[in-house]
C-alpha cells in the first residue's frame, strides 16, 4: 500500500496468481532454500524452483525520489519475502 501510495500505481497488476507470484519476485528478489523452507509447503517450493532466477530489484533507483532513504528502507522491510524478517 505505500508503494501504490508513492506512486499512484497497483505494485503488483497481475491477471491471474501465475503472474502475481512472477513480479513479487522480481521485486523481492528469489528467496533463499532456507526462506523457501520456512514459508513454502512442499507444492510451492517445487514450483518456484522452476522459475528463472530473479536477483532483487533496485528499490533505491525506483522509489529513491519518491520515498527518500528511510521510506525505501521501509518499504524494502515492508517487503521481505520472509515473514519472519519482515515488519
């Protein structure tokens, strides 16, 4: 929601959960087999090591003027694949 309060946009406009899945990671970045073992059933890990690696996405270069230093840094929090790190 702060992102598409930045910016005015949907941050993830998906059609269907295929697609959805694919630009949260693009965002996020692939989480690590030990992420994936903590919030993915067996099914989902599976299927996620399918898809091509995605390195995360440079949130300073895409929010930096809207959100300043402290608002990427929480958004990038906001954001953790890991629900245990996330806030």
């Amino acid at each position: 929601i702060m992102a598409e309060m930045a910016t005015g946009r949907v941050l993830f406009p998906a059609r269907d959960h295929v697609e959805h899945v694919r630009q949260i990671l693009q965002l996020t970045g692939t989480p690590s087999e030990e992420v994936l073992g903590r919030v993915c059933g067996e099914a989902t890990r599976a299927y996620l090591r399918l898809l091509p690696h995605y390195p995360p996405a440079d949130l300073e270069a895409q929010y930096g003027q809207l959100l300043g230093a402290d608002g990427v840094d929480l958004l990038r929090r906001l954001l953790d694949f890991d629900k245990v790190n996330r806030i």
